[in-house]
C-alpha cells in the first residue's frame, strides 16, 4: 500500500508500505480521509517522543471498512483504544488510562495510508452520503466538546448568558468556538492573529478578533479555552478570565511560561488541562455531525495523501487559511 512516512524530524516520504495484518477484534479500513493534527506536526518537528522514526501518521480517520462484521460499512475511526479491565475505563475516564493506545503511537501504526486496522469497538457507524472528509472531523471535534464540556462542568454555571473565549483559529480552537455555539453559550469569541484564518472563522459565524486588547477587556471572559498553549495565550488567559471563572488549556506546545499563578490564586481561577475525549463523546460527535449541528464545515480543505509533505509545509508557513487540512488517499 502507499503510505506517507515519517523517515526523520520534518523529513516525509510518500512510499510504499506493508499492508495492515490480520488481528483478532480489528478490521480493515480503507482509508477514505485522514485530517493532519497538530499532534501529528508536533511528532513531524521531533517534539513528540512517543511516536519514534520510521513511523506513519495520521489518527483523524474516516473510511470504508473491508472485512469482518462491519464490511461493507463506512465508519468514523475513533482512534484510541484502552482494555476494558483498566480502571480509568471501569471509572468511565479510558482517555486518562497509561495502558491507551492511539492510531499513530507504537504499536499502533496511523492513517496516513491507504488501510489502517482499528478494534471494531472504535469505528462508528456513518451514513453512506456524508462525506468521508466531513467525518474525519469527528476526532478533533471530540476533543473540543470534551474540553469545553470539562471546563463546564467546572463552571458549575450554565453558559447559556456567559462570555466564553477561545485562543487560536485552528481545528481545535474553532471546533471549541462552534461546540460553544451549539451548546448555548451567550457569547463567543475566538482570538485568532492570522488574517486568513479569521475570514474562515467569520464565515463560521464566529464573533472574533485578531488580539485578546481589541474588544475584550482584562477580566471580561467567564470561560477561556487555550487552544495554542504558547506563553503568549496562557498570559492572555490569566488576564482575561474574571474572578471565578475557569481556563481549560488545550494546546500542547512545551513549557509553562505565561501563567500567572498569583492571579489565578486570588481571583480563585480554575485553571485545567484536558485531552482527548471518552468513547461516548467521539460516538455523540459523530451524531452531531450526522445532524449537521456544527454548520456548514467548510473550513476544511482537501489534498491528495500524495502532496501530504507540501500540506505540511504550507501550515508551518502559514499558507493555509483553513482551520484543517484533509487528505485523501
């Protein structure tokens, strides 16, 4: 099979690869759309030590499932995996488990192909219409609605009349800013620098701004959602969230410059991580975009698996007005 593998830090190769064995519990997939994650541009850099060289890619999956009880079916591919008898599962929290595994992580080997294998437990059933590329969005929502749902619940206030804020235009930060809408927050902002992604976001429907100073006061936001996780967006958090109020962070670059911590312990703010999302959530997500709940999705753009590379290069450049780049194989 064709595959795009990653040789070495920033090196990717378009090549042939072995096809996916059989396994006990898993099917066969073709792969109809894969979404490049920033956790996969993390891994492209070297910054990501669990996802050693040679290795492919790729976890944000759709497809066309080829053996097994579901042959014939074409499902939404949720890529993390944990054993049943593990107790964050057995608490309903698999996602935290230190025994997960994830399409793209050894031994697991991603969707930057043309077939994966994924246990059978992980592939939701979608309607034969809907777009593969539509449905391989179903991952990155799943971690925005888990984080501004975490981050809710923490709230412990109903969004519906609060102000809620997002860092960042990407994926991640604009799927948070659309489950925010939809899940009836009073207001929404999204804080995006890059001009591009702010007409992206716009024709979301999104109300935004290119800095946290332009419309948004210090101590204006109920709720924030860090979607870059730099230095610069944790000290727009700590500044702009009221006393109160709750920061749930989102991104994932390294270090912790930024935070202010004496704020947040005065003010009384809650400040959380959050990662991924519970087998529940991926299935609700699935059936929220079945419904069309998130809109129209086009802040998508397509590429075929071939040109993987040159996607990659043009977002590290800052090429690309989309919020997420689908290829297909």
């Amino acid at each position: 099979m064709k595959a795009l593998v990653q040789t070495a830090p920033n090196i990717l190769v378009y090549r042939d690869e072995p096809e996916p064995g059989p396994c006990a519990g898993e099917a066969l997939i073709r792969v109809e759309a894969v979404g490049i994650c920033g956790s996969d541009m993390h891994a492209i850099h070297g910054h990501d030590a669990r996802r050693p060289t040679p290795i492919i890619l790729g976890h944000e999956a759709a497809g066309h499932v080829l053996d097994g009880p579901l042959a014939g079916q074409r499902v939404a591919v949720n890529p993390l995996w944990v054993p049943m008898d593990c107790p964050f599962a057995q608490q309903g929290r698999p996602h935290l488990s230190p025994r997960r595994e994830i399409l793209s992580m050894p031994p697991r080997p991603g969707a930057f192909a043309e077939w994966v294998r994924a246990p059978l437990e992980n592939l939701v059933v979608i309607p034969e219409a809907m777009p593969a590329q539509e449905a391989a969005l179903a991952e990155p929502i799943a971690v925005a609605y888990h984080a501004v749902h975490h981050g809710a619940r923490l709230l412990a206030r109903p969004l519906p009349g609060l102000c809620c804020v997002v860092l960042g235009g990407g994926a991640i930060g604009l799927a948070s800013a659309l489950v925010l809408r939809q899940a009836g927050a009073g207001e929404v902002w999204l804080i995006e620098p890059n001009a591009a992604r702010r007409e992206t976001a716009l024709r979301a429907g999104i109300a935004l701004s290119r800095a946290p100073e332009e419309g948004l006061p210090d101590g204006s936001a109920d709720f924030v959602l860090d979607a870059v996780g730099s230095a610069a967006t944790r000290a727009a958090s700590c500044r702009l969230t009221r006393a109160g109020g709750v920061i749930v962070h989102a991104g994932l670059l390294p270090g912790a410059e930024g935070l202010d911590v004496r704020r947040l312990t005065l003010q009384e703010i809650t400040f959380t991580g959050t990662y991924c999302y519970t087998p529940e959530e991926f299935r609700t997500v699935v059936g929220l975009l079945v419904g069309g709940r998130f809109g129209a999705l086009d802040w998508l753009e397509t590429r075929p698996l071939a040109e993987g590379a040159a996607a990659i290069a043009d977002i590290d450049a800052g090429r690309v007005a989309a919020a997420k780049i689908i290829l297909i194989p």
